[in-house]
C-alpha cells in the first residue's frame, strides 16, 4: 500500500508539471482568475457585483420546519425558522430576537448570542454565499472531489474561521465548501456539497445541498425559494435596545 501511495503521489506531481510546462502562465490559474470565472458562470458578466441581499428557503431533513435566510452583502444576515426562532447578525453583534423554546418546551427570552459563537454566523453566511466574493481568497490548487475535478479556494473569514471552496473545473460552480472550526479545543470539519443547479431570478443556485457537522451525520436539503436584490429593510437587521 504504502508503494501504491508513493507512485500515486508521484504520478500527480509528474502530471503537475506537465500541465505547468504546457500551458502558458497567462492561463495558469489563480485565486483571482477562478473567482471571475465562477462569478460568471453564477450572475454572467457584472452580475455578482450588482447582487446587494438574497432570499433563500431551505427545508431540512432534519427540521420541523423550513429556514429562511435574508442576507445583506457583505456580512449581515438575518434568519428565521419559521414558528420557532429569529436570529439576526448585524455584521458586530447577533442575536435571537425570538429565542427557540428549551428542550422542556419553556419559552426563552430574546437574547444577545456570545460574541465566541460570532464566527458560527460568519461561517453560516460563507454557506449561503460564496464568501470568497467578499474577501480575499487563496489558489490551493486542483483537487478530485466528489469524483468531480474541481479547483480550491481558501477564505478565512473576518473572525477567523478557514472555509475552503471547491469549484468545478468545467462548470466553474461551487461544488462544495468545507470548514475548519474548533469548538473546546476540538476540531470540525462541517460543511456542505451543492447540486441541482437552475437558473433562480438572474443567478444560479443550487436547489439541492447536501449538509453535515460530523461526517457520520450527513442530512439533505432543498432550497425552494431563492429572490435575488429582494428589497429587505435595514431593520431586519437590527438587534432592538435592551436585549441582553
């Protein structure tokens, strides 16, 4: 096994070179060259910079109910299970403006959210849209997944959570995201493959995703509404005086 493995990684650094050598540096790829292509390919040309807010619906396996996320570029977002809970992130500070019951059915008070659980939100809003469109990203170069061929982009967003995005190397469509968060001093590995791609008022979006937190623990999603540059009011996003 272990030669197996070194002639396997031996093959691909050899067809690395290839490629390198082949084709011309002009077309070699970089961070700033896949994020053109895939804003392209999701919004056509100028598309993504005119997006402002989106709407989404997702109906989970693993819910009672679907989830609606309102979110305002760059970094604010509010979300809403619908008949159990409200929460907003302002782009500083989040929280439940309608707090989901206790496990004993108890209803619960708004609330702020712990400003150590501010990245959560950042990382749920880098699922909902590429974050590499509002912030720096890396080239990490191909990469075979989901036995698709796909290019790596790597973000870590404003608060420090490392998301990785796999775009497909034909279709130039994020394939998947996946991230690095560590919760008491253990690592996850959340994340998210997306499929089903149609055409949703101007912009491309998945209409299945594929979810886990751990990777035993894999759910399904459908997203049934997507609005694109929805008018959404500058109070969805406000987090009223005097919740604590």
């Amino acid at each position: 096994m272990k030669e197996f493995q070194n002639m396997h990684r031996s093959g691909v650094s050899a067809l690395a070179v290839i490629l390198t050598v082949s084709i011309p540096a002009c077309q070699q790829p970089t961070a700033e060259r896949i994020v053109a292509r895939t804003a392209e390919a999701m919004a056509g040309a100028g598309g993504i910079e005119d997006l402002k807010t989106l709407r989404i619906r997702m109906v989970y396996a693993d819910h009672d109910y679907p989830v609606v996320s309102e979110l305002s570029r760059p970094n604010r977002m509010r979300t809403e299970g619908v008949g159990s809970y409200v929460l907003v992130f302002d782009g500083e500070r989040a929280a439940f403006l309608e707090s989901p019951p206790a496990e004993d059915g108890t209803p619960q008070s708004p609330a702020l959210v712990d400003s150590r659980h501010l990245g959560d939100l950042e990382l749920d809003i880098a699922f909902v849209f590429p974050a590499f469109f509002d912030h720096s990203s890396e080239y990490l170069g191909r990469e075979v997944t989901e036995g698709v061929e796909t290019h790596k982009l790597s973000v870590t967003l404003p608060l420090g959570v490392r998301v990785t995005y796999f775009i497909d190397a034909e279709s130039y469509l994020p394939l998947k995201v996946v991230a690095d968060v560590t919760v008491d001093g253990t690592e996850y590995h959340p994340g998210r493959v997306f499929s089903d791609y149609e055409d949703r008022g101007g912009m491309m979006y998945p209409r299945t995703v594929t979810y886990w937190w751990m990777a035993d623990e894999v759910e399904t999603a459908v997203v049934d509404l997507v609005e694109v540059n929805v008018p959404i009011g500058e109070d969805r996003f406000m987090i009223p005086a005097g919740i604590m």
